[in-house]
C-alpha cells in the first residue's frame, strides 16, 4: 500500500494497514468504502450476516454511483470490495492498528462493544467512536487505555463529506491525535480537531439556528418558504434551515436541542415552542410525510 500511515506511537513505529469497522449500517458501511478505498485494508463487523449483506450491498451502489460520475474505475470497484473483509466475531479484530465503532447510537450498546473490542485488541491499537453525541472523554474513561481513546465524527455520507471532526477526550494522547490525522490525509479528508464537548462544533452551530428558524416561523415574521429562501440566497446555504430539519428528522432536531439545554445548563437552547409542538403531531416526514413541509409519497 502506498499511502501506508506511519505513526510514532509511545516511541513504536506503527503502521495503520488495517482497520476494523464496527456497524455495517449508513456510517459504517460508507466509513468503510472511504477506508478501503484510500488503500487501508478493512474489517467490517456487525451482529449478523443479514446486516453485513446489506452493509456490502448499499457500498457497492455507492461505488456504482462513483463509477457512473467518472469519479472511479471499474478496476478501482474490484479493488476498493478486495480490501474489505466481514465477519461477526470480535476476535478478527485483534490485528487491527485502529477500531472505528459506528454502530447505533445508544450510550449501552456502545459500551458493550467498546468493552468487547478493548478485551480483544492489542496494546498498540487506536480506538475511536463515531457517536454523534455521546462524550468522548465518558466513553475512553471505560477504556484500558484512554490515552488511545478519541473520536472520529464523519458526515454522511461519508464518501462525499469531506469533514472529519477529530474528538479528542480528556486523556487523549496527543500522538493518538497526530495518528488520526495523518489517516485522515490518507482518506483525503479534511479534519479538524475539537475538544470533547456536547455536539462538538458543526451540530452545535447547526442545531441552534436550525431551531432559530423555528422561533422566526412560529413569530409569524416570514413564511417556512422565505425563511429557506433568506438562509440560501442571503447565506449561500445550499438548503434552508427548515427543509434542512425535515431531512434530519424533527424529533432527532429537538432531542439535540434537548441534550444541549440539559448539558449546557443554559435556556439559550430552549427547543422552539412550534418544533416541540410539531414532533408532538407526529410530524417526522419519514413516517407521515409532513414535517414543515408537506411531501408526496415515494
Ligand atoms: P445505522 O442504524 O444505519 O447502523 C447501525 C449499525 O450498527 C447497524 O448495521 C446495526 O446492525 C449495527 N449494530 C447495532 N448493534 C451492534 C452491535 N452490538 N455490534 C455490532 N454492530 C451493531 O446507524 P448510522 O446512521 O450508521 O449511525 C452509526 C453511528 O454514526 C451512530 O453513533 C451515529 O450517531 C453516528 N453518526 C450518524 C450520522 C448519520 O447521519 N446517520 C452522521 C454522523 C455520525
């Protein structure tokens, strides 16, 4: 491999060849297609084979997609699926120099598998969690070894997002950091370091004025359309603030405001009266096909 990472760690040379991927799901899957991609060979590992088939199945339309834009090869497909091997067994993971967890985000679940892969890996290797909002530094504190514990937060979807927010917690050593960055380059990707703190930084600037358009709407001081509208053409966003919060889903919008006002402590991050009241009307586009909008059906 060319592009193989070399690290320093604790004065050990070592080499990130391989890493594990724990959750075959949107994440994983799509963590795995940048990995294998970028020349790393990967693991991929979930509860059963039922979830891993499906995993292979939406990277190998993701790699299709790649191809049909001319972005990759048909040679670079054969490649990038070669470098990805699958199992259900925490124990293949025990070569492996980085683990990434990116299965569901719930705080037991992960600490279950966390607990599992600290038992079966090797001293030297870096473990990483792709959660959204669980705290970094809780998570490497049930760790072995926290100073080889931090996070790895990339977007969806993966292959396309250029960020990784690199999450380091209250032990993180800074050559875990200068590891992960250096394998972030690997990637291609673009990252940037934030300390271990509620939403990190994109989704603790996102949120707070997706929820903002919620007050502005529900003040009746413009239309859902021209608050979209304002944000697009008078902030170059490429999607206005509401729609924005029907694709997230408006109560994963309101549990984040939720976390923020009882982390922070701070009513700045009162959810918005009308986005309390919308989630209440079951308003989730995903199972009704109302959110701020009206949609069609599929
Ligand atoms: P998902 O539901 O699509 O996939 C989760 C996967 O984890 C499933 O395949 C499931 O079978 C697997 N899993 C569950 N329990 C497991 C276990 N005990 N062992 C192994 N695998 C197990 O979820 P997702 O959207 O891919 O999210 C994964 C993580 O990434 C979460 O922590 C989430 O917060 C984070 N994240 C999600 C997004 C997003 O937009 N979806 C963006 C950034 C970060």
């Amino acid at each position: 491999m060319s592009d193989r990472v070399c690290l320093s760690l604790n004065k050990e040379i070592m080499q990130i060849r391989s890493i594990g991927i724990i959750g075959a799901g949107t994440m994983g899957n799509g963590i795995a297609q940048v990995a294998a991609g970028a020349g790393f060979d990967v693991i991929l590992l979930d509860i059963n084979d039922a979830a891993l088939e499906k995993g292979l199945v939406a990277l190998s339309k993701s790699l299709d997609r790649l191809i049909k834009k001319e972005s990759i090869t048909s040679e670079q497909k054969v490649k990038t699926l070669a470098r990805i091997k699958t199992t259900t067994h925490y124990a293949d993971l025990a070569a492996v120099s980085l683990v990434i967890e990116a299965a569901t985000e719930n705080q037991a679940i992960k600490e279950k598998i966390l607990a599992q892969v600290d038992h079966v890996v090797s001293k030297k290797t870096i473990i990483a969690s792709n959660t959204s909002s669980i705290s970094i530094t809780h998570l490497a504190s049930l760790n072995s070894r926290p100073e080889r514990f931090i996070g790895i937060h990339f977007f969806n979807p993966p292959p396309l997002m250029a960020l990784l927010e690199v999450i380091m917690g209250k032990e993180t050593s800074p050559e875990t950091l200068k590891a992960v960055l250096a394998m972030a380059s690997a990637m291609g990707k673009e990252p940037i370091t934030v300390q271990s703190s509620p939403g990190f930084v994109v989704n603790r600037i996102l949120l707070p004025m997706i929820n903002e358009a919620f007050f502005v709407l529900h003040e009746g001081v413009a239309s859902a359309e021209d608050i979209d509208t304002g944000m697009k053409l008078g902030c170059n966003h490429p999607i206005g603030p509401l729609a924005l919060a029907d694709l997230i889903g408006l109560d994963t919008c309101l549990a984040i405001m939720e976390v923020y006002q009882a982390e922070f402590k701070d009513d700045k991050y009162r959810p918005s009266p009308l986005l309390i009241d919308l989630v209440a009307k079951g308003h989730l586009v995903r199972k009704t096909g109302r959110g701020v909008y009206v949609y069609e059906p599929k």
